[in-house]
C-alpha cells in the first residue's frame, strides 16, 4: 500500500466511515443500525461491558511481531499497528475492517478502498485464512495476514461458496493464479459486535444488542410463560409483524419453531437481533414460511428482533400439565431440608375465593424483596409477627406443599396451581393457620376446581446436622421422630409412618447416631446411659418399620430388615414373628416354620407364636399335598 493510501485511511478512519458492502461479500446485511451500532463503537468483552477489560493487563506486542495460527504453521500474522485492550473477537462475531489485499509481489487483488465493511468471523464465503487471523487481534490493531493457498482461495471444500473479487470471477490466468498462490490480506480491525450462532450450524446468527445480567443464567424453555417484543423484517423500517410487551406461554400455537428456537436462547434482559438463512425457514420451518407467503425471499435473510423483558420458569410437577409451579421471583443460597424451621408468606385460593393470606396488596413478585434491603430492614422482616412459620418434619403442611418448598430458595415467590392431585393436599396434620383435611375436601377434577397456592420464602433456619448433635440432642431427635411417625400409624398412613422410620434408621445405618462429634465420651456422665437408650430406641425403630412393611404388604423388605434386628437382637420374638409371617405371604414354608420354630424356643410360652408355628406346618404340608396330586396327574 502506497503512502497517500495508508493516509488517506487514516483519515477515512478518525471520520468513522460508514460500513458500505465490500467489493466481494453482501452476506451480513445485519448493518450495526440504531443502538447495534452504538453498541459497537466499544470494543466487547464477554460479559458485555469494558470493566473486565480494563482490569486485564495487556499483553506485550510490538510493530513486527510475528504469530504462527494454527497447527501447520500455514497462517502468519505480522503486527504493523499495536492494537488495544486484551479481549479478541471470537468465532461468529461480526467485525468491521478494512483492509487490502495482494499477492506475495505486491499485486493488488482487492480492497475495501479505505472504508469499513463487515465480516463474519466463520463465514465461509471469506478465505479461512483471512477470519482466523482476525481471531488473533486486538482492537485497532493493524496487520499483515499472510496466507498459504490451503487457507486462501485454493481450499479443496466449498469453493462453490467462495465469492472471488472482481476480475477473479470467471476462470482464467487471473483465478488460477489466486486459486494457487499465497496471499496477504493487510487488515486494520476497528472493533467487533458478539455473535452467536445458536444452532452452530449458522441457520440462526444471533446479534446482542442489550447484553443480560451477568447474574442470569438460565433460559426459557417449553412449558414458561415470556413477555417478549418482537419484530420480523426484511427492512428494518418495513416489519412484516410485530408485537409489544405481550404476555404469552412458550408452549403457545402461533409460535413457529424459529420463534421457539430464539426465545430457548435468550436469557431475561435480552435484547438481540437474529439472522435467520431463509433455506432453514424454507425446509424447517414450515409454519413461518406459510406465514409469510408473498412476502418471503428466498435469496435474503429473515431478521428478527427480539427482547426478553421478563419470563415466569413454569415446572410441571406431576408430568400432566395439571399441577404447576410457577417462579415468579428467583431466590438464593439453600434450599430447605425435611429439618428446616421455615418463615412465609402464603396466600391460598379455591376457585376464585382467598382462604388463607399474610401478603401485602401489590405485585408478589416485588413485594419483600430482600436484595432492596439493608441488613436491619431484612432482620425486620424475619421477625414480623404476621409470618406463617412451621418445622417441615412435623408435617402439617401438604405434601406437595412441602416437597415445592423444599425446592425452593430464601427470597423466593413462587406460585403452585393445582388443577388436579388434590388428595396431594389433605396428606398431612392441621396446622395453627388451616385443616387441610377441611380446606381441600371434596375438591374434584371433572368439577374444575383450581387451587392457588402462593409462597414467599422469607426466611429459612437449617438446625444443625443429626451427626454434630450431643448425644441427648440424637435421643431427642430420634423420639421427635417416631412421635411423628406413630402419629401417621394411627392414622392409618402407614406409607408415610414407614419413610419416617426409615429416615430414622438411616441415621442409625450411616453410623450418624455412633459418631461422637462433640466429643462428650469420658467427659459426660450420662453419655453411657443416653447411648444406651439409644441403642434401645435403634431396635424399636427398625421393628416398628417391619411392622409398617407388613401393613403395606411389603414382604420382601421385612426378611432384609429383619436380618440386621436378629444380628442386634437374636431373642427378639416380635422380629420371627413377623419375619415368618412375611414367609407365609412369600409362601416360603420352609423359612416360615423355621421363623416360627426359632421364636418357640425362645419363649415357649408365647401362645400366639406357637399357633402360628401350628398353622406354617398345616400351610406346608397342604401346599405338599397339592403339589404331589398336581405331579402325579402329570405323569400318571
């Protein structure tokens, strides 16, 4: 490049020359309008802003400074400008250049002529060569990228998409020439906007305009609600159709797979624009071809311009799109466990009619939110009387309640809308605020009843783990538990009585109970008595769950549970009592009388016991019987 060039660049440059279409590529006509080309007058970063930039030292480069790109060595980057900053576009952004380009002797095949154009760094329509050496630089770094013909224009896969310049078009000397020998593109880079092909299959090129929080990470997906703007165009001053701040579900009909696929990228705050090759609308996307009709153009690009406002995450709980959870409000830190003491805001209706609220009027989603507060103003409202507060183990809360709180995070709101599974909501004891076993009675599905149920977890106070308890603050744990779990007996849930005992056992079996943490041995003069009663406790809890199994027919699971009382307690009667009456229901004979038989001898005065033992013998010896007059009709 000759001075008066290199000069009159440099001034094109300092007048911020407007991006004009190359002499070679038009294939990104997303042009960097409105706020896309505000946004881009700073150089990007990967969190959206410069701060993260600025804190980086930059690295040590000088004027001719040499780089190798890849693997065989066949791309060099010779610095001609330093650039600034550390950050470097990466694959898929669209970066504004200008740059000449010429053979080895010097010989001029192409030029932006002093002005900037945009590329796509991946775009195979550009030599491979050329957006690799890109990768490498820095913004407003000037350099020599000198490229082997493997790289350039002699590439043996998809040269049909290659878009030779001017006077290289047709075959002759002139193509053959830049089709085998190496080139040198001289690229000034000015700065760059992110792209993201969503697909990486470049169907869906997704420009940022207004870049989300750092904070969010999640996504909408299937089953949420989104409010959303959006607009399809061609021209962005001719939109085809458009919608503002419209509240919709992700699952809605009128969205057609392009839609879905954008929105399924997009995190809250979001503001993008999407290049969409018309080829995947054509062959894809079935619904938005038909929509467009007429108006559709098979040789550009569709645009569609998207913001996420705000989006509600939506589970479906049971998998039947009839109970659902609905985030209005992301909380933080832990959830809660089965141990928790919790504080809340709730808020339930039944068809249309509040039955129960502790909520303020205004918007749930805004109303208690921790993140606005100080330190004193949250101590404040831990300690507000008006809260609703329960141990979730003394289980006086629903079920479904329960489980969806413990999914939840302190600060979070959260609303359960129940169109079915109401036997989900009169599992568990009244509580001082409402009888469920009253609230949901006689609520139907065929009648289309609808239960809300809205939460605001404001606070959460985890006790300490079973195995840091001392050794009295086990034994009253242990005795809290089976109260619990002798409760649901007697109300004939034996189901739920079973899991208490088994949490119970859990303790017992993972040495949590055995483990002195406190170091109390030797220095407590109760701890021998309290491990004792302890062990005492162990034995009744494990057989009170034989007891459960067998009550819920679970036979198997009694002859495993009672092999580790006998290894505890081999007099136990009531573990052979019941370990024989699961063989029976086995119909395991054998087992049964030896069960039975064990029993006798160690108390053989145990009436029951030896009518049992009487009547194993009677069931063997018929169930004999049958089998020998089955056989011998067999092969008589």
């Amino acid at each position: 490049m000759s001075s008066d060039q290199n000069q009159d660049l440099q001034e094109e440059l300092k007048n911020e020359t407007p991006i004009v279409e190359s002499t070679t590529n038009n294939n990104d006509d997303v042009a960097m309008q409105g706020e896309e080309q505000e946004a881009s007058s700073n150089q990007p970063t990967d969190d959206g802003g410069q701060d993260s930039d600025s804190m980086l030292d930059p690295p040590e480069q000088k004027v001719g400074e040499i780089q190798n790109i890849g693997w065989d060595n066949k791309i060099k980057k010779e610095i001609v400008d330093v650039g600034t900053g550390v950050k470097k576009p990466k694959l898929n952004y669209l970066c504004r250049i200008s740059y000449d380009a010429y053979f080895y002797d010097h010989t001029v095949f192409d030029s932006s002529n002093g002005q900037l154009i945009q590329i796509g760094l991946g775009d195979i329509s550009w030599p491979e060569g050329l957006w690799k050496g890109i990768q490498e630089m820095r913004q407003g770094e000037k350099a020599k990228i000198k490229i082997k013909k493997k790289y350039g224009f002699g590439r043996k896969e998809n040269v049909d998409k290659l878009k030779f310049p001017v006077g290289y078009q047709e075959q002759g000397e002139k193509r053959e020439r830049l089709m085998t020998k190496g080139i040198i593109y001289e690229v000034r880079l000015v700065d760059w906007v992110e792209r993201v092909d969503i697909e990486a299959n470049g169907n869906l090129m997704k420009t940022f305009l207004t870049k989300p929080s750092q904070r969010e990470w999640e996504k909408p997906s299937e089953k949420d609600e989104v409010l959303i703007s959006m607009s399809y165009y061609y021209d962005q001053q001719l939109p085809l159709f458009s919608i503002e701040n419209r509240n919709t579900k992700m699952s809605h009909d009128d969205f057609t797979l392009t839609l879905k696929k954008i929105l399924e990228s997009c995190k809250r705050g979001e503001h993008s624009t999407i290049q969409v090759q018309s080829s995947f609308i054509k062959e894809e996307d079935e619904k938005l071809f038909y929509r467009l009709g007429e108006r559709f153009k098979e040789d550009r690009d569709l645009i569609v311009e998207v913001k996420l406002h705000d989006y509600v995450k939506v589970e479906d709980w049971f998998n039947d799109d009839k109970c659902h959870k609905r985030i209005l409000r992301k909380g933080k830190n832990a959830s809660p466990n089965i141990d928790s003491n919790i504080k809340l805001r709730m808020r339930i209706t039944v068809n249309g009619e509040v039955k129960l609220n502790n909520f303020s009027e205004g918007d749930p989603k805004e109303l208690y939110n921790q993140l606005n507060m100080n330190e004193e103003q949250i101590n404040e409202l831990i300690q507000d009387e008006s809260l609703y507060s329960f141990t979730l183990d003394k289980y006086v809360l629903p079920s479904v309640l329960i489980k969806v709180l413990k999914s939840m995070k302190r600060n979070e709101v959260t609303e359960l809308v129940l169109r079915s599974h109401f036997d989900k909501l009169a599992t568990n004891f009244p509580n001082q605020y409402f009888n469920q076993n009253e609230l949901f009675k006689d609520l139907k599905e065929e009648n289309s009843d609808v239960v809300q149920i809205l939460l605001c977890l404001v606070d959460v106070d985890k006790p300490v783990y079973f195995y840091q308890l001392k050794v009295q603050g086990k034994l009253d744990r242990i005795l809290t538990l089976k109260t619990t779990a002798s409760e649901f007996f007697k109300a004939g849930n034996f189901k739920k009585a079973a899991r208490i005992y088994q949490k119970i056992n859990g303790h017992y079996n993972f040495g949590d109970v055995d483990n002195d943490h406190a170091k109390e041995e030797g220095k407590n003069e109760d701890f021998d008595k309290v491990k004792d009663e302890l062990k005492k406790q162990k034995i009744l809890s494990f057989m009170n769950l034989v007891v459960c199994k067998y009550k819920t027919k679970e036979y198997q699971s009694i002859i495993g549970i009672t092999d580790q009382v006998i290894d505890m307690d081999p007099n136990n009667i009531k573990c052979y009592y019941f370990r024989g009456k699961a063989y029976l229901e086995l119909k395991e004979f054998d087992n049964a009388v030896n069960a039975f038989q064990e029993l006798t001898k160690i108390d053989p005065n145990y009436q029951e016991g030896k009518n049992e033992l009487i009547r194993a013998k009677q069931i063997r010896k018929q169930f004999i019987e049958n089998e020998q007059k089955k056989y011998s009709r067999i092969f008589s």
